[in-house]
C-alpha cells in the first residue's frame, strides 16, 4: 500500500483563506460601502430635482403653443389637462401639446398648476409633498 507523501506545510495553507483575511476583506469593503453609498444616494436625489425642473421647463414651452393656438393659457380649474384634452371652450386647439399624458413630478406626486390673471405656476412639492423643505423635499418650480 503506497501513502500520499506529506505535502510542504506551506502548501497545505496555501490551499484557503483564513478568517482573518475574510474579516480583514469584509471590513475594506464595508468602509467603501459607507463611503461611496451616502454620495450615490446624494446624487439620485439631485437626480430627481432636475428631472422635475426639466418636466416643468416643458410644462412651460407646451403651455407657450397651447396660448398660441387658443389665445390664452388654461385655466387655473382645466389645469394641466387641457394640454392633453381639449377643454369645452377652447377654440382653435391643435393638442395634445404633451406627448403621453400629463407626467407626474419624480415622487409620484401631480404636478400643481395655477394660473391668476396670467401669471402661470408650475409647482412640484418635493420628495416630502408638503411645501418649502430643503435639498431633495424643496419645492421646485417654474421661473418667471
């Protein structure tokens, strides 16, 4: 009967890990995480604002040929919908002015839209859909 001859000791721990390495592994990787997740997650946030500022600028350049066809801007009441439907007074619409219905703002929340005498806003709330707030629960709206 032949037996295997006895391998080097370093060979036989050459052959896995150690706990140690695993460990030693895990932590850099953890350290990366904590450092490159909170900056990722900044930058989906800003994201989503300027999704919502160039949903807006849109809303703005739709509603310049919606008052171009029909000689006024929609009412505060037809809202953002007469974009998409004709309201019952408006004659001469050439719509839909938006392709796909009326989006709703990057956190799943309608857009708001008033118009007194003139003066259009477009107003999205932010991520916390309650007014005013900073970084991403700040209002975005349109500039006059």
């Amino acid at each position: 009967m032949t037996s295997l001859p006895d391998l080097p000791a370093a060979r036989r721990r050459a052959r896995g890990f150690t706990l140690i390495e695993l460990l030693v592994v895990l932590a850099i990787l953890t350290l990366l995480a904590g450092i490159v997740g909170p900056r990722v997650l900044n930058q989906l946030g800003g994201a989503k604002s300027k999704t919502a500022a160039v949903q807006i600028a849109d809303f703005d350049k739709s509603l310049e040929l919606f008052k171009l066809d029909v000689g006024r801007y929609p009412s505060t009441e037809e809202g953002l919908a007469a974009l998409v439907t004709k309201p019952g007074n408006a004659n001469g619409w050439n719509g839909p002015y938006l392709k796909g219905g009326v989006p709703t703002d990057p956190w799943g929340n309608a857009y708001r839209y008033t118009n007194k005498a003139g003066q259009l806003e477009i107003l999205s709330l932010g991520a916390d859909g309650a007014p005013g707030g900073e970084g991403e629960n700040a209002d975005v709206r349109n500039q006059p």
